[in-house]
C-alpha cells in the first residue's frame, strides 16, 4: 500500500485540522457516561442484556441520519483492527475485550465515536483537534440529548448520572487535552507542575490515559471527579489549568530560545535527521525525535513541514498501526524497520507536496 493511500484511510478528523493553541494543545476531548434504566451494569450484566443494550443505542443513532454514522461490533473486527481503533483514541482498550459484547459507532470524520457496553452501557466521546473545550462539548450534548429522547437514562435526583464507577457519578462528564509540553520537560519544570495540578483535582496521565507513560512530551490532563460540579464548572476549571500550563510552556520555551539556542536548534536537527534517515527506529526514540522536530517547527526553526504530519506520525508510529502498514505481523525489531520506513516516506510526500506549492506560487 502507498503512503498516500494508507494516510487517506488512516487519518481522523482531529489529526488533520488545527484549533486554537494547536502549538501546544493537541485535541481536546468531551467523554459522557451514561448508563440505561432496567439493565444491570456491565460488570454484572448478562450476554442478553447486553446485546439488547447494543440493539438499543445502535438503532436509535443510525436511524437519526446525522453524522453519517457507522456500526462496528467488536467480536467482527481482528485484533489487529481494534488495536488500531484504541492507537486512535477512538475506542478504550477495555471495550476491546472479548467477554466484553462492544461495539462502536463512528461518525464519519471519526471526531464522535458513541463506545456501548465498555465500563458504561454508553461512552459519548467527542474528540476535537486544538483547543476546543466549548465545541466538543456541544457536539457531545447533542449526541447524549438525541440519546436521552429515546432511551431511559440511569439517573438520580441527588446523585446525578449513575455510573459504574464511583468517580464518574454525576455529570458523567470527562473533559480532557492533550499537550505537547516539550519546554517544560526540558527545563524540568514539569516534574513540580504536575503534583500541583493534581492538588487542584486534576489527572495527569500520558497520551493514553491511565498507566501509560508521556510518550513524547505528549500529557493528557483532565478532571479528576464527577460529582458535585457542574458540566461548566468542571469546564471552567480544566479550561484555566490549561491556560496556565500553555503560559508556562510559552514562557519555557522563549527562555530556552534566549539562553540555549544553539543548544536546542543542534537538539531539533540531530532528531529531525534521525528521521529522515534512520533505518532503524524504536518507539522510545521516534516519539523524542518527533517531539524535537514539532517543537523545532513550532518555533520556526524548521520549515514546510506542517505540524499536523508530527500529529499523524505520534498515532502511525504505534504497533497496530505499523502492522496494517505492513500488511502482516511484525516483530519488535521489523516494527522498528517499518517506523523508519513509514516516517521517511511520510516526510518525502510532505516534502515533495511543499516543492510543488512553491513552484506553483512561483
């Protein structure tokens, strides 16, 4: 398969498009919880129960005619496809699991993906690149209101929306961005940043949420509980820490420009001609060079190259991914030959495509 071709199949809605402070703020994220009335939750609930649970959400949002939905049960799709679906983000590795009866519905840009029967008999998940905090949660109020016409809602007038776990009660509402925070994890400051954000009753975790690690410099930060605040207030919240850390990743970064910029201009580039040449390349090393070189693109110091492609190459350089490039499984070590194969090539297209709009300009 070409790289064109592939990136034409691969690429979502948020990974392709621009928001505001997409510099910095990579997606931001709106995840409602919801569960039905006379079902028992899924950690109890029987294979009955939940295929009727699957019958119900599916049909009442694929007879809606919006967003141009899609249906896909978990139990049709290879492993290897599911992979791919949770690389990005656009289902949970736990909705994935074969005792789990799951299914997703897509929309067609893949920004709003409605998961059924993972933790909660519902998942409403907007996904929007940038900063867009106000936009996603309206698209994600519409989905969850369409919903909620039809199907009876778990709900109670002290506790809000009932949920599987404790901590989602309430509003149900997760709200989440992710930063590439490079700057701050250069200068070390992250490291005192983030007990402090969590003070403030918020999550910091890496790009994909609970134990995994801030590949990249890439940090997801979200609220941490539910209940006892508003959707808005939770927004407020998140939106000011977010504020904060993208002042601080600002400042660190003009600091490094003043004081270390041969320093950080020989960093950027060291990493930028690892991927453009490397044939070997493992996942700890791509996700530092992509980090570089977004940075380095972000400052200006490396042109024609778009920022969106580091947002593409952060998801393809995953293991599902490099497997559905390749067309077959790979080792570690042939996962490692087809990153630097898929990053050379993906670079050339963007190369040649920004050779073509100069000449044309010309």
């Amino acid at each position: 398969m070409s790289i064109e071709k592939f990136m034409r199949n691969a690429v979502t809605g948020w990974m392709a498009s621009h928001g505001e402070h997409s510099d910095i703020v990579m997606s931001t994220r709106i995840r409602l919880a919801r569960n039905l009335t006379g079902y028992h939750f899924p950690i109890v609930f029987t294979e009955k129960e939940a295929m009727a649970i699957d019958r119900a959400v599916s049909g009442v949002l694929l007879d809606s005619g919006q967003n141009g939905y899609s249906y896909l049960k978990m139990s049709d799709m290879p492993v290897l496809e599911r992979q791919v679906f949770v690389e990005k983000h656009l289902i949970s590795p736990q909705l994935t699991e074969p005792d789990r009866h799951g299914a997703v519905i897509l929309s067609e840009d893949e920004m709003v993906s409605v998961m059924v029967n993972e933790e909660d008999h519902i998942r409403i998940q907007c996904i929007y690149p940038g900063l867009q905090f106000e936009e996603a949660y309206k698209q994600a109020n519409l989905v969850d209101d369409y919903l909620e016409k039809s199907l009876p809602y778990a709900f109670d007038e002290d506790f809000g929306y009932l949920t599987s776990c404790p901590s989602n009660t309430g509003t149900g509402m997760r709200a989440s961005v992710m930063m590439h925070l490079p700057a701050l994890a250069i200068t070390k400051q992250i490291d005192r940043i983030i007990p402090a954000i969590s003070r403030l009753g918020m999550v910091v975790r890496g790009s994909y949420g609970e134990g995994s690690e801030a590949s990249g410099n890439v940090f997801q930060v979200s609220n941490q509980t539910t209940l006892g605040k508003t959707e808005k207030e939770i927004l407020v919240d998140l939106g000011n820490i977010t504020a904060r850390l993208i002042g601080h990743e600002r400042k660190s970064r003009e600091v490094l420009l003043a004081k270390s910029r041969i320093v950080l201009e020989n960093r950027i580039f060291r990493s930028l001609g690892t991927i453009v040449y490397a044939r070997l390349l493992p996942s700890g090393e791509a996700a530092r060079c992509l980090s570089d070189v977004r940075l380095g693109i972000d400052l200006g110091i490396i042109k024609d190259i778009d920022m969106s492609i580091l947002n593409e190459l952060m998801i393809f350089m995953q293991p599902g991914f490099l497997q559905q490039f390749a067309g077959t499984e790979l080792s570690e070590e042939e996962r490692d030959i087809f990153r630097a194969k898929l990053f050379r090539e993906r670079l050339d297209v963007e190369t040649a495509s920004s050779s073509t709009e100069k000449e044309t300009e010309e």
